[in-house]
C-alpha cells in the first residue's frame, strides 16, 4: 500500500526578516490579527510561528530606541541630553512666578484698591517691555 501523501499547506517558518518586522509590528501596538494579515497567515500560526517576538518585541525594539538616544545624548546632543534629564533624571521646568510684597509675602490683590492695582498692572508692564540688563534711560543719564 502506498503511502498518502500529506495534504495541506506547507508548515510556515519564518525569516529572521519577518521575526524582526514582527517585533517592530508588536512594539507599534499592531493587533495579532492586523500582524497575521501581514504574513497572510492566520492568528494561530502567527502565535506559534513568532511566540518569542510577541513576547518580547516591545522590550527588544524600545531598549535599542533608549540606546540611540542614550547614544546621541553622549555624543552631545542638547535635545536629547535634556529629553534624558527630564524623564529620567528628575529635571523639570517649572513657570511658576510669584509676585511677593515689600515684607516678603505674596501680595493680595483683592485688597488693592483699583489705583494700586493700575500701578502694579503699568509697574509690571514696564518690566516685561525693558530691554535684558536694565533700562536705557540710565545709559542714557551717564
């Protein structure tokens, strides 16, 4: 008797290409569905073919990502060294300004009268419009 041979399509195996494409794919969030349309495959052959990159995609792809930019951020790359500092490393920037009074505490507007309030409102003002390191008047007296 004669041996049957086997039906169906061949097992598929696939490239260390596809294997990176796929690990790619898991660390932009694609679904396994989305994925197995990819390889025109479907979504259990795709679980069993590339087991180890759905696992670990996201973690191989983004620690090369942070090692590039661990990279720039040595070879002097401002933006990348303040990217660092600030999620990394505890910097932030803050906008925070506090007008304070003559004794040192914050001054309470709503107890101004509406005259003082024109002249911290003119006071403020001058101060955002005077040219960095003083006014030009004072050059001007010398």
């Amino acid at each position: 008797m004669a041996r049957q041979p086997k039906r169906g399509r061949p097992p598929f195996i696939p490239t260390k290409e596809q294997r990176n494409y796929c690990r790619a794919m898991v660390a932009c969030g694609m679904s396994q569905a989305e994925m197995a349309t990819v390889f025109h495959i479907n979504g259990q052959t795709l679980r069993k073919a590339f087991k180890a990159e759905l696992k670990d995609g996201e973690t191989v792809v983004m620690s090369a990502v942070k090692g590039k930019l661990v990279q720039k951020a040595m070879n002097g790359d401002n933006a990348c060294m303040f990217f660092l500092l600030k999620t990394r490393g505890g910097w932030r920037e803050t906008n925070n300004h506090q007008l304070l009074g003559r004794d040192g505490q914050p001054i309470n507007f709503d107890s101004l009268s509406p005259e003082s309030l024109d002249q911290v409102i003119f006071a403020l003002r001058a101060a955002i419009n005077a040219p960095a390191g003083g006014s030009d008047e004072a050059e001007a007296e010398d």
